[in-house]
C-alpha cells in the first residue's frame, strides 16, 4: 500500500513534505474504488502516482509506475474545440501553479483504442506542512451523454428557427401572391385561407410524428381528398418516406396542382365531366443517391393554354422544388392535359 492514500488527501488537503513515487503507488484504498466517479492523485511535478478503478476505466489504460504520465493518465487530451491540449492547460497542472482549484473544467480525451469522451474535472491543490504545493488530487467524469444532449438540444433550436424564418417567408409570399392573383377582397380570403390550412394540416402531421420521416402517398392523398369521391382521380406509387422539410414542401405542391386542377383543369369541369388526374412516382438511384421522381398528369379538362403570367402555384412549383428542395421541375402545357414532371433527390435513408 502507499505511504498516502487517494481518500485521505482528497479529505485533508495536506500531504506529507516526504511524499514521493514509489512502486506500488498506484494502488488504492477500496473505498476509492468504490466510487462512481475517477480519481487520481499527483505529486508536485505533476505525476500520476495514484488512481482508482474508475480513473483507469474512463482512461481507458492503466498508467505504469515506470512511466508515470504527466498530469493525467489519458492517452490524449484536447480541448472543446478539437485541438491538441497543451500538459500545461490541464486541469491539475494549473491547480499546481497556483494553488488554487480548478472547477468544471470540460475537456476531451482520446482512449489507445482511439475512442473519445468529454470529460469534466475538478483539481484540488494539496499542501505539505509547511503550506507548500505539494500535489494535486482531480476528480473526473464522463459527460459525453450530456454533450451529445446538448448538441441535439442546439441541433432542434437551430432547426426550430430555421423553419419559423421559411414559415414566416412563406406566408408573407402567400400573402403577396394571394393578393395579386385575386379579383375581390371575398376572393383573397378564400385563397389565403386555403393555403395556410393546406400549410397548417402539413404542420400538424409532421407534429403528430415528431417532425419526422411522413409517407409520399399520406401526402397525395390529403392534397387531392377533396375531390376524389366525384372525379376520376388515380393515385400510384411505392411507399416512399419523406423527410420534414420536403414533406411541407411537397404538401403545398400537392395542394396547389390539385387547386389549379379545381379551378382551370381536368377537375373545373361539372360532376359527370371526364376530366381525370393521375399521381405517380418512383424512386431511382443516381450517381449521388436516390431521387424521387413524381409525375402530375392531367386529362379530359378544358382545352390547356399556358397562363400569360404565372400564377402562385405554378412559382410555388418552380422555385419550391428547385430552391427548397434542390430538384427540377418540368412543365408540359399540352393542349390534351398539363403535366408535372418533378425530380427530387433523396436522402440515403429516404
């Protein structure tokens, strides 16, 4: 056993002027080793000469008595940042040099195995009997868990005002739009209205799902549910799970196309027209990755003139698709039918 134990100078704060390294001083008193947390103890030029089980484990090695490692016993040490700590930033080195304690210091450590973890410590000086600094004794433990919590806490904030700015600039362009594009104060309101409902149901069923992946054909289906039980409106696809973001995305997209169909298209037409709509999809690989590629085809409605300006679904198309999504968009204004030819590239795990 050595001459002075971890427990003993983490409780005293004093060690004896005789303190020194000798070769069974890394053993250690079992009521260290019981604690849950890593300790180990340094003489005055800063070497490891005693540490309990948790120290070794959170070390991931145990140092040897005869190269006993300067300051702690981790293979390597980096800051928050990711650069190499410097011996002399340490937790215990700076205890040493002042003879003040170092509180919740954050740091990280690389394992031999190359593994990683942030570790918080907690240096206390310790003092021989003629009040100088004689050693230190630090405190170690594992907050990877609470840093991996905080970076998802920093990831949804961040993402949280990323999508209150696009929701913001988005209703200020339904607005823009919905006032140019409309005849009648009666008429704005209706427009407006629908689009923001068609946002706030998108809204509602990713929040359902916690703001994640949401089916392609639970999208189709709520866009077009208005006017499936009187006209002829087919829906067909593979299942494809699609992120939050193009998930509202594409919720507009499908509201605006089946809007425009209501109103200038194949469903504009009375009950027992032979106006028909037809969705499909398909997801193919590319030198990148997947892409979803969807296809609106229109039939049977009025005779198919492109508007001399656009309107705020066919924008809403255009630069959605291309800007918000990064795909394209091909546009066919063909006299039996328009159709909607979108390209949009997927994540790997879409």
């Amino acid at each position: 056993m050595s001459e002075y134990s971890v427990a003993a100078a983490a409780k005293t704060g004093r060690i004896p002027g005789s303190f020194a390294v000798h070769a069974d001083a890394y053993a250690c008193d079992s009521f260290a080793d019981a604690l849950p947390i890593g300790i180990y103890l340094c003489d005055r030029l800063g070497r490891v000469t005693q540490y309990n089980r948790k120290a070794a484990e959170l070390w991931g090695c145990s140092p040897q008595c005869a190269h006993a490692p300067l300051f702690s016993g981790a293979h390597k040490l980096f800051r928050l940042d990711g650069a190499a700590m410097p011996l002399s930033e340490t937790p215990v080195a700076e205890a040493l040099r002042t003879g003040r304690p170092v509180r919740d210091r954050e740091y990280l450590i690389e394992r031999p195995d190359g593994s990683r973890a942030f570790m918080c410590a907690n240096a206390e000086p310790l003092f021989d009997d003629d009040g100088e600094v004689a050693g230190a004794v630090n405190c170690i433990q594992d907050i990877s868990e609470r840093k991996a919590a905080e970076r998802r806490q920093q990831v949804l904030i961040d993402e949280l005002n990323h999508r209150v700015r696009n929701t913001l600039a988005t209703v200020q362009s339904l607005i823009a739009q919905s006032a140019r594009g409309s005849e009648t104060i009666a008429d704005f309101r209706h427009r407006l209205e629908a689009r923001v409902m068609a946002m706030s149901r998108a809204h509602d069923e990713l929040t359902r799902r916690r703001w994640a992946d949401v089916g392609l054909r639970e999208i189709i289906d709520a866009g077009l549910g208005p006017y499936r039980d009187r006209r002829d409106v087919t829906v067909d696809g593979a299942p494809v799970a699609i992120g939050p973001r193009a998930g509202l995305m594409l919720t507009m997209v499908v509201h605006e196309l089946a809007a425009n169909a209501a109103k200038y298209g194949a469903l504009s037409g009375p009950r027992d027209a032979p106006g028909a709509v037809n969705v499909g999809w398909k997801v193919e690989m590319n030198g990148v990755g997947p892409v979803l590629r969807l296809c609106w085809q229109e039939s049977g409605g009025p005779p198919v003139r492109p508007a001399a300006h656009r309107g705020f679904g066919t924008l809403l198309v255009e630069r959605g698709v291309r800007a918000e999504l990064h795909g394209k968009v091909k546009i066919d204004y063909a006299p039996a039918g328009v159709r909607y030819e979108l390209e949009i590239p997927l994540r790997h795990g879409e």
